[in-house]
C-alpha cells in the first residue's frame, strides 16, 4: 500500500481536481475512502485514503459502499503524505449495493484505521 500517496504527486499543483471514491467507514473527524480516481479519468490512483469528514460528508449520511464525488485541492504535508483537502461541491452520485441480496461474502474491515 502507498501510505505517502505519491500518485497523487502530478495533481499537486495548486488546482481544484474532480474526484470519485468508495466510502468504507467514518469515525468523528475522518473517513476512510477506497478506490479514489481523479478527473473521471479510468484511474484508480489511490486503494485507500483518510479524509477529513467535512460538513459536506457528514449531511450525505454515508454508508459503506456509496460512491462520491467532490472537487479538492491536493497538498503535501510536512511527512511528505499526499492529500485531498478542502472539498466542496460533494454529492453521493452512487448508493452501496444491498448486502442483504448479495451471495458474496464480505470479510469483515474491523481493524482500527484511526488508531495511534
């Protein structure tokens, strides 16, 4: 797994970017986003990213699976991690499909993200 993003290295360039993802789980402050792509381009540019759960996040009442779609800026921080900040114009474009009519089992994503 990238864990510093460095994909997102060529969108840091100061410029609002279009991008979709998964939404897996939220605690209070963060949420954690799978399959983030950019631009509505076919590009899977990141598995797995924490964003901050903004306003704009919260009032959309996720649940794991929906896919969303939102303008951000990327930026670098003092580690050297790549990431999405402020996101504006955020909207659920695809809902989680039902897991009650699916055969496929799902394995559980209990371990702690957010943990120190």
């Amino acid at each position: 797994m990238d864990i510093y993003n460095q994909k997102l290295a060529k969108y840091d360039d100061g410029k609002r970017h279009i991008f979709t993802a998964k939404f897996v789980r939220a605690d209070k402050h963060n949420g954690v986003f799978q399959e983030l792509t950019v631009n509505n381009e076919d590009n899977l540019v990141v598995q797995q990213i924490a964003l901050k759960m903004s306003k704009s996040f919260k009032d959309l009442q996720l649940q794991k699976g929906d896919t969303v779609q939102f303008e951000g800026v990327v930026k670098q921080n003092k580690r050297g991690e790549y990431l999405v900040q402020r996101p504006i114009n955020v909207d659920k474009i695809a809902s989680a499909p039902d897991q009650n009519n699916s055969k496929v089992h799902v394995v559980g994503d209990d371990w702690d993200w957010f943990r120190n």
